[in-house]
C-alpha cells in the first residue's frame, strides 16, 4: 500500500485505517496529521472552539473499572457544587465569551439530581440571555430525561461508548452496566434532536489496533456528530490499574495512538467536531496542541473552581488542577497561537455535520 494515495482517497477502506493506524515512521506520521489539518482548514477551518468545562460534582452511582471517581474508591472526597458555585462559572464562562459550557459529573438519575439539573440549565439559559450553549455530560438517563433537559435549552449530550466491542465494553465494566443500553441512549438523544457525541478510551490493557479501528468506522456508521475520545490512563486505586504491564510504555504508546486516531478520525469524517481531550496533556505537557495539528477543533478549558480539581481525577497526573480559570484561559490563548489556529469566542460552535445531517 502506498501512503499517498490512501491519504488522497475519497473513501477508506478497514484495511487502509489499519495501515494508517499501524505508522510508526515519523515522516509518515507527520504526513498523516499534514493532511488531518489540512481536511479541518478546508471543511472547519483552522478554527477552534472553546467549551468551558464544569465539573460539578463526583458523586457516581457506578464503578467503572478504570475511573479514579468510581463508587467503590473510597479514597476520595465526594463533592457536589452547590447551583450558586455552578451558576457563578456559567457566568464566569458567559462573561468570557466562551460561547458554550459543558456540565459534567459522575453518574446520577435519582429525583433530585434530575431537578437540581432542571434548574440549572434554566437559570444558566436566563442568566445568559440564551446565549450560552449547553452540552450536557451527565452518563445514562432515561429518554424522559434526555427529552426534558433538551426542552430545558441543553442541545448537545456527550456519551462515550468507552469501546464499540461489547466484549471489551463488558470488560472495563461490571455486569451491572449495558452495552445495548448505551447504544439505546445515543439512538434516543439523536430522535429527540441533540447533537450527539461520543467517543472511546484508547489504549486500555486487552484493546488492539483493530478495535480501533473499529470504534471508528462505528463513529461513521452511527453519523456521530462530536467525538472526544481520549488516550486511557492509569489511575492507582482501579481495578484496570492491575492490568498494566509497564506504565511507561503504556504512556508513550497511548499518546501515539490517541494522535493517530484523531487524524484518521477527520480523514474519515471531515466536518465533523472533534475534541483535544484533557487526557492527551496528561501523557504530554503539549499534548492537546498536538492533537489540533492533527485535526481537532474543540478544546474544553476546565473552568470549575480551583478547590474541587484534585477531586476530580478520573486518572493519574491530570493537568491544571492547581490553576485558576482566568489562568487557563490566557494559558491556552498562547497555546492555541502556536498551532496557528485561531480561538472562535462568543459562537456555540456546532458541528458542520448536524446541520448536514438534519438538513437545517
Ligand atoms: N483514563 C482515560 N479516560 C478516562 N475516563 C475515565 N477514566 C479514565 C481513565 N483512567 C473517561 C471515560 C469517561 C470520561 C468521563 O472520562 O471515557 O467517559
Ligand atoms: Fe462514574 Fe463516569 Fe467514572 Fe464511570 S467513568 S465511574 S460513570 S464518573
């Protein structure tokens, strides 16, 4: 096979992502993300969007084998800010002309959690004018759920898939999760009309080239709209910890195949937005910048107070969780200017591919 025409080609093929998935040269590789960002300036531009990341709380229902923040690690500190702390960095995010936030946490669906959301996503909605995207992060709910927060004024939901094997799903998971209801979940968010993202980890103990390979065809298969998905890393206090052989290797190898992914992933599908996941700084100080030379468009500066990041490590050696907001946000303008990309304010930022796939 021949690199160049591979990365010429309209359409490729399983067999050409699993060549491309397997480059290790680095002139290839180089070549590889040349022709990622240059698909992105051409369908996206050389632009990138921010979403201001709120972390609002680590309490979580579920016991994801390689998360730091499952039920079961007792280690750490539990924590829900209280809708004033929420609503001060939504504004905090408005006022900054971030254009759209993210709401995350751990896994909840009980009464009250549903409705300490409601309201949030209304006085967030209120206090903006409207004008403040929401994209919502917030793990399974039921459809009603789904369908009210949408009517609340939250238009895109971000579910990982975390693996498109069923038989790997189950391995990072304990029998209490469903695959089949994930898929369920992502089918319902795209019927009640969110923009709907999803992703994988990549790089986790018993997952090979193939399966990524995979994970992406079913990125194009399902007509994803957002993908952050981002490099596994080691968390201690996890049942996957166990699985590591040598994480050193594991460090080195995952930033490879994270970048990888990205690129091929805009070859694949070229409008569509694609984050530079958080996970990527943690293998390499310069690790998001990386993946915009590489074809990401979305960066997610984490704006939750500074008081509650060290309890929010979903793995090992998480970047900015000393800083401030405002710290980050002057930090990452630089960083952005050196890849030459130019940060977007004030827009929501919605992917090309939404508005394609729905013809709006
Ligand atoms: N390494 C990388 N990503 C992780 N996540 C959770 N734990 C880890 C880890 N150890 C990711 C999962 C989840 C998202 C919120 O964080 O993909 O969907
Ligand atoms: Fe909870 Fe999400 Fe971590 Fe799973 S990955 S334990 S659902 S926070």
């Amino acid at each position: 096979m021949n690199l160049e025409v591979i990365l010429n080609k309209d359409q490729l093929t399983r067999d050409d992502l699993i060549y491309l998935m397997n480059l290790e040269d680095k002139e290839d590789l180089q070549k590889l993300y040349d022709k990622a960002y240059e698909v992105k300036a051409e369908y996206i531009g050389q632009k990138v969007y921010y979403r201001g990341l709120i972390e609002f709380s680590n309490v979580c229902v579920k016991n994801c084998n390689y998360c730091g923040i499952r039920k079961d690690n007792n280690k750490v500190d539990r924590f829900t800010m209280t809708e004033e702390e929420i609503l001060d960095r939504a504004k905090w995010a408005y006022e900054n002309n971030y254009g759209s936030i993210v709401l995350q946490s751990g896994e909840r669906s009980d009464k009250e959690f549903v409705e300490f959301v409601d309201n949030i996503i209304k006085k967030i909605k209120e206090l903006s004018n409207d004008e403040l995207g929401i994209t919502l992060s917030l793990g399974e709910q039921s459809k009603e759920t789904y369908q009210r927060w949408y009517d609340l004024g939250a238009h895109r939901y971000l579910l990982r898939i975390e693996s498109s094997n069923q038989e790997l799903y189950n391995s990072l998971h304990p029998d209490d999760h469903d695959f089949k209801r994930r898929l369920e979940c992502l089918a319902e968010m795209k019927e009640i009309g969110y923009q709907v993202g999803t992703g994988v980890m990549i790089g986790f103990p018993g997952q090979t080239i193939e399966d990524l390979v995979d994970d992406l065809i079913f990125f194009k298969e399902n007509d994803i709209d957002m993908v952050g998905m981002g490099p596994y890393v080691l968390h201690e206090d996890t049942p996957t910890a166990k699985d590591v052989e040598d994480n050193g290797v594991l460090k080195t190898r995952n930033l490879n195949w994270g970048l990888k992914m990205v690129a091929i992933l805009r070859l694949l599908m070229k409008d569509i937005n694609i984050a530079a996941t958080t996970a990527l700084q943690a293998l390499n100080p310069v690790g998001r910048e990386m993946a915009l030379k590489a074809g990401a468009n979305i960066l997610m500066p984490i704006i939750t107070h500074r008081k509650y990041r060290t309890e929010y490590q979903l793995y090992e050696n998480k970047p900015c969780i000393d800083e401030e907001a405002s710290d980050c946000k002057n930090c990452l303008a630089a960083r952005v200017g050196t890849v030459g990309d130019e940060i977007v304010y004030g827009e929501w930022g919605d992917s090309p591919h939404y508005f394609k796939r729905t013809n709006k």
